[in-house]
C-alpha cells in the first residue's frame, strides 16, 4: 500500500511540472517612439519582441486622452507576429496631450508596452485673403508674330541650380534634393545634423540627446553646406514659414507615378519639392502620400527632436518636430 501511494505522488508530480513547462504567457512588447506629430496625426512605432509561447494575433497601438489606454478605447491592428511595427493615428484634435502604448494580444491575453505621451500641434485657423477679380482687360489687336526667344540660362550658386520665388527675404531655394541630380528625383535620406547618407536608420543617431543650437551652414553638422560649399545651407524654421506664408502648393503627379508638390512663389516662379515620406531602420514609410524634409533649428525642449517640414497629398503643409534618428529629404537654400 505503502509502494503503491508513492508511485502516485510521483506520477502526480511528473504531470504537474509537464503541464507548467507547456505554460503561455502574454507577448513582451515595448513602445518605441512617437514620430511626426501634426496638428491632427502622429506616428507611433513599436515592437513585439517575444509571443510568449503562442502566436501573437493582433498588435498595434492604442491611444487616449487620459492614462493607461487599452485596446477598447482608440487602436490599431497592424496584424500577427512579432518583430517592429508602425501605426498611424490620424484624426486627432488639435492642441491636445494624448496618451499611447503598444500592445500585443495571443491567446494568454493582451500585453501593453510603456506608456509614452505627446501634444498635438495647434491648428493654423488663418483665412486666406480672397483675391480681388480682375477687370476683364481689352481684345487686344493681334499681334506680328514675334521671333522664338533663346531659353534663358537656368542661375547656378557654386555650379548649383536656384530658383527666387520672390520671398521677402530674396531667398534663394535649389531646384532639387540633396543627392539628386534632378528635381524629380527624390535624393539621399539623413538624420538630422549627420553629413552622411545613410540606407538604414536605427533608433540612435550622432546628434540625438546632444544639446546644439541651429546648425544652418556649420560645415560640420548641415549636409547642405558639406556637399555643396559654404554657399548652401539647411533653411531654418523661420525661412520654412515664409515659404508656407507667401506661396501656393498643388500636389500632382509626374509620367503616371513621380508624385510631389509644385510650390509657387509670389512672383510665378516654381520649384518641385517630390514627396519621399521618411525613413526609420531600413523601412521608407509614407514614401507616396507625404514630404518630409529636415530643417537646421532644433527643438529649444527636447534635444530628442529638430524641426522639419511637410506636406500631404491634400495639399496641405505644416512645420513640426521629428526624431532626429529618422531618415529624411533635405532640400537647400541660398543668399
């Protein structure tokens, strides 16, 4: 009898440890960094580094105004699986202080990654003016034809194409992209203050955390000035206001699939500026719907962040804040 009952205790004890080496538990997941914050979107990035033992079924993040979301307020699904991921949270309201995890769900449950917090910018409510109709002019006799005119030279800054839009300032701005040789042509990504071209961006960078001032035609820090001579810069925040503030921007699409924005200033000229979204590891994200193009002023609270402006495929632009680790277009200036 003896024997017989401890044969059972170990029989008992065998089970038990099997049944708890096959446990699930929930995923590990962990929020990265909130990106591209507008006026009524950001960018929330995360990763699912483990699935806990099952497959993971959704991931994504979720939002809210008050602390601790979860998934049964405001969320994304971005699919199964472990490994890094990126949400878009669109229609927020303006001028707001939002709360955002990620999240990861497999059959044990659902896991929620640290909780990270950002404000929305406030919204730009200007109207614009409405421009008096023109008198209808005079038929005019018809005229001799005149004589073809030879095409004008196209102006150059240090063996470098310019347009003057007729800014305020008398601004200068290049006709294409750093690392392009045309102005359709999208150029090299940077993070913000390297000089170098990159093909993968990881959540660090030379100039991340580093407390600077405006970096606009230091050889060292703004890859306009370093690849085109000392003539060349990075515009600053306030150079990037005056070109939102003083000129029209009409998305549009070039031979059927080259799409970005024609930006005319006040005295008809153009530049085209090609959309390109931005790059975080080695992924382009947004590359046909958005532009995203560094500017030399960082951001005076976090040194995490720089300036940088941008357009959607609505015609909208805007100027904002981004990590300074992601890969994005720069496009110069001159005097």
């Amino acid at each position: 009898m003896f024997l017989d009952m401890k044969k059972y205790f170990i029989l008992l004890a065998v089970v038990t440890l099997l049944m708890s080496c096959g446990k699930t538990e929930k995923p590990t997941v962990v929020t990265t960094d909130v990106l591209n914050v507008t006026e009524t979107s950001a960018t929330c990035t995360g990763n699912v580094e483990s699935d806990g033992g099952a497959d993971v079924t959704a991931k994504g993040v979720c939002w809210s105004k008050e602390q601790n979301p979860t998934i049964e307020d405001n969320s994304t699904n971005e699919g199964g699986g472990i490994g890094t991921f990126t949400s878009e949270l669109r229609d927020l309201a303006s001028q707001t202080t939002y709360y955002v995890r990620a999240y990861a769900t497999n059959e044990a449950g659902t896991a929620y990654g640290e909780e990270k917090s950002f404000t929305t910018l406030e919204a730009n409510n200007e109207e614009p003016e409405t421009p008096e109709t023109p008198e209808t002019p005079e038929e005019p006799e018809t005229p001799e034809e005149p004589e073809t005119p030879e095409e004008p030279e196209v102006p150059t800054i240090n063996g470098y194409e310019y347009v003057d839009l007729g800014l305020p300032s008398g601004l200068k701005w290049a006709t294409h992209n750093v690392g392009a040789l045309e102005p359709q042509e999208v150029g090299s990504y940077f993070a913000w203050g390297e000089v170098k071209a990159k093909e993968s961006f990881p959540m660090d960078s030379d100039t991340y955390g580093v407390v600077m001032g405006d970096i606009s035609g230091d050889v060292n820090y703004d890859v306009a000035a370093s690849a085109w001579g000392s003539t060349w810069r990075m515009p600053t925040e306030a150079e990037a206001r005056e070109l939102k503030d003083n000129c029209t921007f009409e998305w549009v699409m070039i031979n059927n699939y080259l799409q970005g924005c024609f930006v005319k200033g006040p005295n008809g000229n153009e530049i085209y500026l090609p959309s390109g979204g931005f790059m975080t590891n080695e992924t382009v994200d947004f590359f046909d719907s958005e532009g995203a193009y560094w500017l030399s002023t960082p951001d005076p609270t976090d040194a995490g962040y720089s300036c940088f402006f941008y357009f959607y495929n609505t015609n909208f632009c805007n100027v904002g804040w981004f990590s300074r680790y992601a890969g994005l277009l720069v496009r110069p200036v001159s005097e």
